[in-house]
C-alpha cells in the first residue's frame, strides 16, 4: 500500500535521515503558502520550516517506548512557553505543520506530503478567494466624547445617513474617566466622509474622531 510505514522494522540512519529531510521540505512548503498574502514574522516562519522535523525527531525517539514518553513528557514540562496572542490563522498552521511532523515520526512519509499538499492547495485557493474576509466599505470609527454627554442616540441620525450598517463595539474611558471613547464598526454609504466627520464634530465638542479603513475581525485573537 503507498501508507505503508517505513518505520515497521528497525530505525537505520537512512529511514531517520529521509524522514528528517522530508519534514524539513514540507515544513518550508506551510511556510511559503503561510506567507502569501499574510503579514508575518520571521520567527513564525522559521517555526513553520523547523517544527515539522522537531516533532517527527521527538515521536521518533519515544517509538512506543512508555518510558522514554514520560521523559520526553518531562523534559517538555519545564519549558515554559511565553509569547504573545496569535492569531487564528497562526495557530492553524502551526497544528498542520505539527499533524506534518507527527505523520512523518510515525514512518507515514507519503500521508505527511500528502497532508501538507492538500493543506497548502486549501490555504491557497483561500487566499485567493479572500475567503471570510470583511465586506468592501467596513472601517473602524472612534469618537471621543465628554464624560457627560449621552452618547447612545446622540450620533443615530447621523449614522442612519451617512453609514448603510454601524454598531457600537467598545466604550472605554480615557484621560482618568473624563472621557469617552467609542468604537463603532461601520460600512460607509456613498455620502461625503468629510461630511460625515464635520457632523461629528459638531456633535462631540470637536474632540478626537478617528475613521480608519478595514476592520479586525471578532475574536481573531486566540
């Protein structure tokens, strides 16, 4: 069968060194479709490349052995991983290059390049499509505004004209609690947006008002 293991006898250095290399091949192939149209670092494009072959090297040297698991087990509990949020898409690619890693450690070459082919060919045409990305016209707006003014009808009729959707996301406190800021998702209408910003204005006592294109999506942080 073409998923036959290659590890099914015993390890010799070349079964290990084809699986090293094969990790490392695919590892670079996640990263080079994770880059395309994606802001990324350079550090998580290196993780990409080198976590494939850290995890196929780490299952091959456990092999079934229970004791040798509880070391390595150990060993991985005194690392303490500290960084920062990733985004959704981060973490996905990060499971596939560790499933790539995994296959390849347990002797299933060819289910790990196929895996990671057909992985690559989703992220492209999903890329391409700009599947799941925001509506043309949805900007982020934030209005600062006294502590005393009632901000939640004050800014509907000017909504109503100038935006076809809005939706108020945050209100935090700025400045020691003497004011306001609110975040609005809205998609703009085909009116002037200096118009719209000179209403505002009027409206909040000419304090800060920011109107910036593009929107982060919900929960895109995990």
């Amino acid at each position: 069968m073409l998923l036959n293991n290659i590890f099914s006898g015993s390890l010799t250095l070349e079964n290990y060194l084809l699986s090293l290399l094969l990790s490392l091949a695919l590892g670079f192939l996640i990263a080079l479709v994770f880059m395309y149209r994606n802001r990324t670092s350079r550090s998580m494009v290196t993780t990409l490349v080198l976590l494939p072959a850290a995890v196929q090297t780490v299952i091959l040297l456990v092999n079934g052995n229970l004791g040798i698991g509880i070391a390595v087990a150990g060993a991985f509990s005194l690392v303490r991983f500290r960084s920062i949020p990733g985004s959704a898409r981060e973490i996905a690619a990060l499971f596939i290059a560790m499933t790539v890693g995994l296959a390849a450690g347990t002797g299933y070459l060819l289910a790990a390049a196929l895996f990671a082919i057909l992985m690559s060919l989703a992220m492209l045409l999903l890329a391409a499509l700009r599947f799941g990305e925001p509506k043309e016209g949805i900007r982020e707006l934030k209005i600062t505004v006294p502590e005393g003014l009632d901000y939640e009808t004050i800014f509907d009729d000017l909504l109503g004209k100038y935006t076809k959707e809005s939706e108020l996301t945050r209100v935090r406190t700025t400045n020691m609690g003497s004011l306001f800021e609110l975040t609005y998702r809205v998609t703009m209408a085909n009116n002037s947006t200096r118009d719209f910003l000179d209403n505002l204005r009027t409206r909040n006592g000419n304090l800060n008002i920011t109107l910036s294109r593009g929107f982060a999506p919900k929960e895109e942080q995990l």
